[in-house]
C-alpha cells in the first residue's frame, strides 16, 4: 500500500473531534486519502465511490462501496456514522443525507469549491461551486464548530469549510466543551 496525496490540511485539523474508535464515512472518497487517515488512527471507515478503481484502491482499508450516488439510490441508508467526510465533492440534493447520516456526538468535516473559483481554475461551473453561506445553511441542524469561506494558495482556489457536531442525545444544557487542535 502507497501513501498517495496527503489529508486535507482541514480534515487533519478537525479530525480529533472524531469519537475515539468512531465510524467515519468517506463520500466520494477516491483514491482514500482520508479513508487511510483515519484507518491509521484505529477508525472503522468506510468509503464510497462511483469509479471502481478508486474502490480497488481501497481495498483493506475498510468498508468500500461502489455507488453512483448521484443516479442511483443512497446505500448507506439509515445508517449514521461518527464522522462523515467530505472533500472536492458537491452534490447539493445529497446535502441532507449527509447531515443525517452524522450520528449523534458525531462531526460533518466538509471542504468543496466555492463561487469565486471560476476566476482561478475548475471546477467553474455554478454546479459545483457554493454559494456564499450555503454550507452554513446545510448544517443549521448541527452546531458549527468551525467555517471558512475564501482565499487559498497552492494550488490557489475559492473553498467553504465546515465542522460541525451533531449534539449527543443525552448532552446537558450548554455549550459543550470542544476542544481545539493543538498547533
């Protein structure tokens, strides 16, 4: 097994907010690098993708579905995990599935393209790019931990970013302790 591309610098960041042991969901996972992530931290993951060389290339490291997700049915249905992630990837009419498939004291880390990216590179299509506060508003159920929206170099590109909790069934009133990423 090669490395491949590194982990997001965001998903690393937040990725501490993920229960110890947790289930993590990959959407569109590609080639894994997130899945490897959190393998490596004793996650059980599971990834899904429509390209069956990006399930091949996941092979062993957890649960690998093939699906189109976007023409087909949701195969995770019903099912919630302690973490769903989400990378280079929007399908705005699955935005709901993903928020409820977090399970409760579960995280949503979701970085895409945002409107601004067509005056930098692709994807330019509206289709693929959020609109100004959109992912915000696609979370409004769970409690917003962290959010960007803007600027990036290396490769230079418009993003959204989110994490967000999902509160547990049995938390008490109040703000819950959430601690941040050690620098």
């Amino acid at each position: 097994m090669h490395p491949g591309p590194a982990p997001s610098e965001w998903i690393r960041r937040w990725s501490h907010l993920v229960p110890a042991g947790g289930t993590v969901l990959d959407v569109a996972c590609g080639m894994g690098r997130h899945l490897r992530w959190f393998h490596e931290r004793n996650h059980a993951a599971t990834g899904v993708d429509r390209a069956q060389d990006a399930i091949d290339s996941i092979s062993g490291l957890g649960e690998a579905i093939r699906a189109d997700i976007e023409n087909g049915p949701w195969p995770l249905a019903g099912r919630r995990f302690d973490a769903v992630v989400v990378t280079n990837y929007l399908w705005r009419p699955l935005l709901p599935t993903l928020v409820a498939s977090v399970a409760p004291g579960g995280v949503l880390l979701y970085e895409t393209f945002a409107a601004g990216n067509e005056t930098v590179g692709k994807p330019s299509r509206p289709d693929f790019l959020l609109q100004p506060g959109e992912l915000l508003r696609a979370c409004a159920s769970l409690r917003i931990v962290a959010y960007e929206d803007g600027f990036l170099g290396a490769p230079e590109r418009f993003v959204q970013r989110i994490a967000a909790l999902r509160p547990d069934a049995g938390a008490s009133i109040g703000p819950p302790r959430i601690p941040l990423p050690v620098p």
